[in-house]
C-alpha cells in the first residue's frame, strides 16, 4: 500500500486507499499492516482533508444509490393513500395542516398514518374524559338540587308543583326538563307551586254570582246598589 499524500483528484474520485479493498486480495498478515497504515494515515489527516474525504465517501454513497436515490430524496412524498378518520375529508383545513407538516419534516407515509391514528385516539380520549367529568358534575348538581328541595317542600307541595308543571309545559318539555334534572331545581319548584295555588284559586267561585239561569245577578256586580 502506497504512504503518499492523496490528491484532490484522487478524492474528488472517490478512490479512496482504504484496508476494505486491500483486504481483497491481500493475506491476513497484509491486511493487518495495511488497517495500520490506513490508520496513521487518518490521524496524520489535517481537519481539511479529513472534511475532504467525508465529502467524497458522501458522493461516492450517492453514486452508489444513482439516480433513483436523488430522485427519491427530492420527490415529494405521496400522502394520498393516508386513511383518515371518520368525518374528515382530504380537503379538510385540518388534514391540509398536516400534510404540509409531514412534507416539510420528510415524514414517511407509513410514520404519518401512525401519527394520525394516535393524534385521533388521544383526541377521542381527551372528549370522552371532558365529557365524563362534565355528566359527574352535572349529577352531583342535581343531587344537590333535590336534597335542598326535599328539606324546602313537602310532599304535598311537591305533588303541586308536579301537577302545575304537567299543566304549564307540554308533555314533550315536561320530559325533557325531567331528563335533565330541572325539575328537582327548588326555584322550579317554588314557582310551580304558586303557579299550582293560583290554578286553585281560579277555580273557587263564591257568592250568588250566577242566577239559576245563567244570566248574572245584578247585585253581585253592583253590591251596593239600592235597585233589585
């Protein structure tokens, strides 16, 4: 093995002296003398040839790939075949972010539907616990709203404002104020059972305020009058 310098042409070539290619055709005992020079080379190399040379086994790997390893390295990647998740679009801003965010960051079809999947997972995680927790809270609203109501009203007043309520609200809107827990509200309450006593006292009449007939009595509108 040759202990001259190396030229630029012999770099710029990519021929580079290595033990690899002695070890071809040279005995073990060649190969060894020859890993050693190739190593004193190397640490006798200025930090300028040694850029040099990385440079070259760099074009060299390149030359090696040909063209179809430029082409691949400067095409851009096709995200066509990406599944997506249910109720998004190709065309969705969202998805469109994303693609962008795989094209710049070189990202692998195969990585970026990995990436989706999880994104989504995390996502439906994340709704479902916001969720949970909002129902929890809503619960323990209502619970509250019916221990207060239970030691504001008695039974009787209850069944009131049930019945004013049924009187006051469809059906439809009596069944929805119910799943929701509205209806153990004591405010609810406190105004249905006044909707119930004025219902109550519509309904009471007194006095001689109609004749037999029908017609009304004179003296229930003018109680006062001296006329019969």
């Amino acid at each position: 093995m040759s202990d001259e310098p190396i030229s630029d042409t012999t770099l710029a070539e990519g021929n580079l002296p290595t033990a690899t290619k002695a070890a071809e055709t040279q005995t073990p005992e060649h190969i060894a003398e020859a890993a050693k020079a190739e190593e004193t080379r190397v640490a006798a190399l200025t930090p300028e040839q040694k850029a040099e040379e990385a440079t070259a086994r760099e074009a060299e790997k390149k030359a090696l790939l040909g063209k179809d390893g430029d082409k691949g390295a400067d095409a851009p990647v096709d995200y066509t075949a990406l599944k997506l998740p249910e109720g998004y679009k190709a065309d969705d801003p969202v998805f469109a972010d994303a693609v962008k965010l795989f094209e710049g960051e070189k990202i692998a079809p195969e990585v970026a539907q990995k990436l989706i999947d999880f994104t989504v997972e995390r996502d439906k995680a994340m709704v479902k616990a916001v969720n949970d927790q909002a129902a929890a809270n809503w619960t323990k609203q209502t619970d509250e709203w019916k221990a207060n109501a239970s030691k504001e009203f008695d039974e009787a007043s209850l069944g009131d404002a049930k019945t004013a309520l049924a009187q006051v609200f469809d059906k439809e809107t009596v069944t929805y104020l119910e799943s929701m827990g509205f209806t153990n509200h004591p405010g609810l309450i406190r105004g249905m059972v006044k909707v119930s006593k004025a219902i109550k006292d519509d309904t009471f009449v007194g006095g001689n305020a109609a004749r037999g007939n029908g017609a009304l009595d004179p003296k229930s509108l003018y109680p006062n009058t001296q006329h019969n």
